[in-house]
C-alpha cells in the first residue's frame, strides 16, 4: 500500500491528526481507519519533535487543541497517558508551540458586562407584597 509523501512527513513531524484527515480525504474513508493507519505508521516513523516521542499527541488531543480547546486537549491526554496535569499541560502547550497555533483572546472576567436577572428575563420573587430582586 503506497502512503503519500506528504502523510509520511505529517507523521514525521508529530503532526498525526492532519495527516490522519489527509489520508482521510485521499482515501475516502473514516477518520477511525485513517487514525488506525497513521498508528500503524508511528511506529515505523521516528518524530522529528522530540517532545511527542514518548506520549504522541492523538488525533483527539490535536483536534481539541486545534479548535481552541486546550482544557480539553490537556485532559484527554492525561487519560490516555496516565499522567498528570503538569506533563499534560506541558505536552499540549509544547504541541500548540510547536505547530503554531493561535490561541483564542480571552476576556477577563472583570471586564465582562454583567446583567441583572431582569434584564435576562427571569422574573423577581415576591414575598409578602415586597419585591425582592
């Protein structure tokens, strides 16, 4: 079975969730059986970014990670890694890095305009004939 050069680079790099939705589109076929190849390929194919050696970055972590989730990334992979929230935040950070990936602005809380129950539409509590907002 021929893989596409640019798949074996993908793999090569540690890039393992675009190279699964490559051979996804060339191949037609589900993003599970693209990821089983790009597993298959991992263990013939040595990461040119050393820091995804030891616990790769799944097409489940990248894809959290891509989509501005990091939260998300970070705790899938301590599940599938088994290890804790240091080396998973450092994992997905190195990731992020290392692929270039822009991270979503945030607006800090004390800066966002709150809005009081009314103005949402849920109604006051009434007790006794007195408002209670």
């Amino acid at each position: 079975m021929h893989i596409d050069d640019d798949i074996l680079n993908l793999v090569a790099q540690g890039d393992y969730f675009d190279a699964a939705r490559l051979l996804q589109s060339l191949r037609g076929v589900s993003l599970d059986e693209a990821a089983a190849e790009i597993n298959r390929l991992r263990g013939d194919i040595t990461p040119l970014d050393p820091a995804s050696a030891a616990n790769p970055i799944t097409p489940a972590i990248a894809e959290a990670a891509c989509s501005g989730y990091p939260i998300e990334a970070i705790k899938l992979y301590r599940e599938i890694h088994g290890v804790g929230l240091k080396e998973g935040k450092e994992a997905v950070e190195r990731y992020i890095e290392y692929h270039g990936i822009e991270r979503p602005e945030r607006v800090p809380v004390s800066s966002q305009k709150r809005s009081h129950p009314s103005a949402l539409g849920i109604p006051s509590l009434t007790v006794s004939g007195n408002t209670r907002e």
